[in-house]
C-alpha cells in the first residue's frame, strides 16, 4: 500500500508522517511539502492513501484531491485542517476521512482501519481474469482493450506462469514458437510490453505486472483470477475447471494436461 502525507508546513508534516510510520512501518509514508511534486509521484505510482494539507500554496488540498482522484479513482484522500468548516466539499471528494491538526495518532489509527476503499479489495473487485473457456481481463466488468491482440496473449502467459517472473525469452517461445527471427521479434515484444504498460497506466492498474530486467510477472495478490482461485480452495472454489482452459490459444496444451490431473485427483470417477 503506498501512502503519501502532503503539508507545506514543516512541523505538521513531520508529525504526521512519524504517527503513520509509526502505525504501518512496514508499509511506510512519503511526505513531501510541495502538492506540486507530490502530483508528479502520483502521475508515475498508484497511491493508495493520501493525507492532505487543505491550505496550501502552491495548490490547496481540495485541488490536488481532485488531480490525485482523477488519476486513481480508488484514492483514499485523508484531509488535515484546522478548522471545520470544509465537511461539504470533502464530502464531495468521496474522501475517506477528515482529521483536526493536531491529530491524535488513536484517530490516524482509526482512520487507516477504516479506508473507504480498502487496496486489495479494490484490485480484486476491479480486475477479474478467466482462464477456463476462453481467457480474457476483465477490468470493472469490461474486457480489456489492447493495441496489439498479441499483448493480450503475453499476459496470458504471465497469468498462465501463476506469479513466477517469465523471461522475454519464454515469453517469445509461447507466442511465436520457432517462428521468425529471433532479433526480430524481440523488437515486436518490446511493442507489447509498452502496450502493456501503457494500457494499465490508463485503466490505473500500476502494480498489476511486476518487472525485473528481461521478464515480467503477474502480481497474483492484486487480482481475482478464477485458475489460481480454483487451485487454491478446489471443491470450496466458486469456479469449476471443466476441460476448458485458453481455448483460444495453442502453447496452454501442456498446461491441460496438469490440471486434468488436479480435477481427476479431486473428482476422480463423480
């Protein structure tokens, strides 16, 4: 979860951001006294929660609120004040919460055990992948929309490789097998992968593939998948291998074969 603490004012600042370090040190804050520069990390990483000034210089806390809601529409905006009269528009803003500076750190407590919109549960309800018939990313209820229908069938595979980092290398083989020159589609991979990123950088799903250098994964955490729910919780899943898995696509063939052992060790002759 990545959380940020927006305040021109030095002291203020400070407080904050050690009562949040001091709540969630694992997930940590990053403070920053410009909204300016706190727009622009937010411009390049999905924020989760968001503890705003309301007056500030540079751009008042309801504007940034605003810019940050925009580009992720699942923020959780935390605005700090010293007077009360701003209920109307925070409410407005679908905030998740409005502190009095000083804020106690029992009420910071409460405050982040109550986000109104909770990340994992966000990225479980907003993404839905299906394996078993045909594979396809739902997001909001809606396919996916790719430049390229190969970018579609890379993240298939990533989601195929259940969290594991998939090299370029692997990734060529499922797509192209001995088809075509190596150097060639190289290039054409780095197509898809920019076409990845920048259609999840529009549907606001940063945090979806997890990069190294020279492969990729799916962030299994972040999505609801139907294949890793039915491997996880078999009979108590609600969705049921039947035969079917990327139908679509001819490289899963090997993958059939493996779960046909899982259904057959679960169901065996019912």
């Amino acid at each position: 979860m990545k959380i940020i603490a927006v305040d021109d004012d030095e002291k203020s600042l400070a407080a904050i951001g050690k009562i949040v370090n001091d709540l969630m040190p694992e997930e940590g804050v990053q403070c920053f006294d410009s909204a300016l520069s706190a727009l622009a990390l937010a411009r390049e990483e999905r924020i989760d929660v968001a503890f705003l000034d309301i007056r500030m210089p540079e751009l008042s806390g309801m504007d940034l609120g605003r810019y940050l809601r925009d580009l992720n529409p699942f923020i959780n905006l935390i605005f700090l004040s010293e007077h009360r009269e701003y209920g109307c528009e925070i409410m407005a803003l679908r905030s998740s919460g409005y502190l009095l500076k000083p804020a106690s750190k029992e009420l910071v407590k409460e405050e982040l055990a109550s986000l109104r919109f909770h990340p994992d549960r966000v990225q479980s309800h907003r993404v839905f992948i299906q394996t078993f018939g045909n594979f396809e990313f739902f997001v909001d209820g809606k396919p996916a929309a790719f430049k390229y229908n190969r970018t579609k069938e890379m993240l298939a595979v990533l989601v195929n490789n259940r969290g594991a980092q998939t090299t370029n290398g692997e990734i060529i083989a499922c797509l192209w097998e001995d088809d075509g020159d190596p150097e060639k589609k190289s290039s054409y991979l780095s197509n898809l992968r920019q076409d990845l990123q920048n259609t999840f950088r529009r549907l606001k799903l940063e945090g979806i593939i997890l990069k190294q250098r020279g492969s990729m994964a799916i962030a299994k955490d972040r999505v609801e998948c139907d294949l890793y729910d039915w491997l996880e919780k078999k009979k108590e899943s609600r969705y049921q291998y039947t035969g079917d898995y990327m139908n679509q696509y001819d490289w899963p063939e090997y993958y059939h074969a493996e779960l046909d052992e899982i259904s057959y060790a679960l169901y065996g002759d019912e």
